[in-house]
C-alpha cells in the first residue's frame, strides 16, 4: 500500500471517530412537543415509587450494586371508618332506634320500645291502647297480660280484661304484672317491664330497657342501644422485595430525565376535577440524589390514552407518554427477575446431589438448550440415564410464587429434602435446595433468588428419585 492510501484511510478513520463521538454526546431525539417535567441524569435517580389507592410499587438501585435494580411490592392500610361511636340498627328491611324513626316509645304501666322491620307502634296510658304497623310489632302496657300480634297491622287493645289479637308476620310485646313471650317472624319488638321478657325476630332485632334482664336477637341484624365499635381493619402484610429485571432495569432509566407529550399548564380547579387530578389516589415521586419529586397522577375518563401528571412543585399539568405506566401497574409480573439461575447448562461441569447426610457427584457436560449429560465420577465414560431425566425435570421447573427477601414460607421443614450444587472448574457456582412446608407445599432456594419461592405440586416423586440416586451403591 502506497504512503498516499495509508494517509486517505488515516483521515476516512479520523473522520468517523468524530463523527462518532459527535453521535454518542447528542441528545436522544425526541418526539415532536415533547417537554421535559425532570431534568435529571439517569445517575441521579435513586428511588421510584408508584402509588394507588390500595398499594405501591417501588423501583430503587441496590446500594452495594447500583447496576441491580429491586422492586417492592406492598399494600396498604384500609382507611378508618368515620365517627367515634356507630349506634346501629340493622334489618333486611328498615333499621329500628329508640327514639326516633321507624321506632316509636310507649309509656304505660312500663316503659316500652318497639321496633320492627318497616314500623313500630306506640302505645300510652293505663287504658286503651292503639298498636298499628306494616310489618310491625307493637307494645302493651296494663294490668292484665295481654298479646297483640297482626299479619300487616296490630289491632289496638284497652280495658281491665284479656283480649288476643292474633297475626302471621308481626309479633307484639307487652309489659304488665305477668310474664310474657313475643314471637315474630319478620320482626320483634322490646320490651320493659316488671317482668322479664323475651323478644326474637329472623331479620330485625330492638333494644330494650328496664330494670329485669331481656334478650332481643336477630339473624341477620343487632341493635345498639348507645354505640357500636368499629371493625378492627385486618393487618397489613409486610412489603415483598424482589430482584427487578432487565425490564426494570431499562424502565428506570426512562424516568431520569421525565419527559412528557406535552405541557398543559396550570390549570383551575374545574378542569383539574373534569380530567380525575382533584381527588386522585395515585401518584408518583422520584427521588433524586436524595431529594423527593412529587407528582400527581390520573387516566383519562374513557379508560384509554395517556395519563395526566401534575407536578407539585408549581401545579403544572403535563401529559404523560402512555408506555410509562403500565409495567408499574404490572410490575408483580412484569419487573420481577423470576430465574432462578444466571448460568445456563454450559455453566458448570460437576454436579453434587444430597439428601440427609449421603450425597453423589456426577460429571455434566451439554450445551443449551439441550439437557445435561450425567456420568458418574467415578465412571466418567458411563453416563446415567436415570440421573440425567432427573436432573432435567428439575431444571426446567417454574416457581409459582416468589417470596421476598428475608421471608420465611410457614411451616418449613429445617432439612431441605435434596440439595443440587453446581460446580464449575473446581469451584461452586451455584446450589438449589428444595424443602417440603407444613402445608405440603413445596419451596426452593437458589444463589439467586432473595429468599424462598413456591413451586408447583408434585415434587413428591422428585425428592423420592434424589434419594435413588444418592443411596449407597
């Protein structure tokens, strides 16, 4: 080659490595209006959360490996009721209190209240008496022991004598000198008096007072006669940290710098309420180089499209790119490394099965995606048949369900049925152990997963075989 070539190839390369570093320090090109929300470099960002209304989604680097993204699952608490004290009556069909509203107060002999599934009716005075009601239940007070019961209506009753008005749907409650018992299907009402009384109803129930015990109860509903205490809201489990995969890994990187589809400003509370951001639940913050970004977020009305997002800094309102979100909507399936391996059958070259105290290393040999070749050590040239299907049965196994890390599966059993050890030029480069839960559900741990995670059913017969192939020859 002539001085001149050389010379002609030496500019054509300086050229293009110019040209390259040119290339490799412009800025990525961008969408047509796309704006930035966050001018940040993607070192900077060391955490991202997602929140909804029932749980959150966190993507952070791991501080001994930045490269290594984790992900966190978790729930969060249920809100609390409102108000202190909850005096509540409760029926199928109406709601009774003892004062006011479908229940009415009866004074005679005694005091009395009556409530039903519809209505209740009051009674007063020493002498006659009006009890009526739909589905009713209604209340005496005298002398002489009366019962008055009406299918759709109680019949009203007064005098010195006895009288009995006699009904399907409603029971009636009394108070006098002796004892009475009041019945309804629908409804039952209650009762104070000299005597003690007692008062059942299938769907509605009412409180009572008076100086003698009394029993009011219902199937399906109890009433309260001052308050009721609220329902204790059920635990919340621990968040779930996982390894994040490659997904995770690019999908971090798109959130430093935050670019949105365009900036729509500051907007009134009128429009604020019309595209969901008012009264959102959900929301984003990135934290960078410490410092927390908060951020507001909301779908549009139709379900479909790209989401808005709000800045909290200063209110301005942006239109987010519709391919952010959903892998952290998704990020129990989409974000989580579910492996439970790096390496892939060319990966090591021995392997060493134990169960208990007796173990049997084998020579591997193949090449993906076929399955490994077993020969014993010390038969190289033979190679087992039986210990290779097994060994491919359960390297092909899924997990089901990944646990985080630092938790531990209920009721697993200490000794883990078999142990595989993967070795590769003398050293190891990775194990699985495989280990049976009170529940008979079956749980493995590799080099690496974070923790435990569920497998398929059926590895009953997989950890019988292990025992074969480890037992005395």
């Amino acid at each position: 080659m002539k001085a001149r070539d050389v010379a002609v190839q030496g500019v054509l390369a300086a050229v293009a490595l110019v040209a390259a570093f040119f290339v490799w320090q412009r800025e990525p090109a961008r969408a047509p209006g796309e704006v930035t929300v966050e001018d940040a470099q993607a070192g900077a960002l060391d955490r991202i959360r997602y929140d909804e209304e029932t749980r959150f989604v966190e993507l952070f680097r791991d501080p001994q490996d930045r490269d290594t993204i984790w992900v966190r699952l978790g729930s969060k608490p249920a809100k609390p009721g409102t108000g202190a004290q909850n005096a509540t009556d409760a029926g199928a069909l109406a709601e009774a209190t003892s004062d006011a509203g479908s229940a009415t107060v009866d004074a005679g002999a005694g005091p009395h209240t009556n409530a039903g599934s519809v209505a209740a009716a009051s009674d007063g005075g020493a002498n006659p008496r009006t009890n009526a009601g739909a589905v009713a239940a209604a209340s005496d007070g005298g002398a002489n022991p009366r019962t008055n019961a009406g299918s759709v209506a109680a019949a009203s009753d007064g005098g010195a004598n006895p009288r009995t008005n006699a009904g399907t749907l409603a029971a009636a409650s009394d108070a006098g000198a002796d004892p009475h018992t009041n019945a309804g299907t629908l409804a039952a009402a209650s009762d104070a008096g000299a005597n003690p009384h007692t008062n059942a109803g299938t769907l509605a129930a009412a409180s009572d007072g008076g100086s003698p015990p009394r029993a009011d109860a219902g199937m399906l509903a109890s009433a309260s006669a001052d308050a009721g205490t609220p329902a204790s809201p059920a635990p919340v489990p621990p968040p779930r940290e996982l390894r994040g995969n490659d997904v995770a890994l690019k999908l971090f990187a798109r959130f430093a710098p935050l670019r949105a589809q365009r900036d729509l400003g500051v907007l009134d509370d009128q429009k604020l309420e019309e595209i969901g951001l008012a009264k959102t639940e959900r929301g984003l913050t990135l934290t960078l180089g410490g410092t927390p970004r908060t951020f507001r977020l909301a779908s549009p009305a139709s379900g479909w499209g790209a989401p808005y997002l709000q800045r909290t800094s200063d209110g301005h309102v942006f239109l987010l790119g519709p391919a952010l979100l959903p892998d952290l909507e998704a990020a129990a399936s989409r974000l989580v490394d579910r492996r439970l391996h790096t390496f892939d059958v060319d990966g090591f070259d021995r392997v060493v099965i134990s169960t208990g105290t007796a173990s049997r290393a084998f020579v591997a040999s193949g090449k993906p995606p076929g399955a490994v070749q077993l020969s014993p050590v010390d038969a190289p040239g033979t190679p087992d048949d039986f210990a290779r299907n097994w060994h491919d049965r359960l390297w092909r196994l899924t997990p089901v369900e990944l646990l985080g890390r630092g938790e531990a599966p209920p009721g697993l059993d200490p000794t883990p049925a078999f142990r595989v050890e993967y070795q590769r030029g003398g050293k190891t480069v990775g194990e699985l152990s495989m280990a049976k839960a009170s529940d008979n559900s079956w749980y493995a741990r590799t080099e690496f997963t974070p923790g435990w995670v569920r497998m398929g059913g059926g590895l009953e017969l997989l950890a019988e075989d292990a025992a074969k192939l480890t037992a005395p020859r």
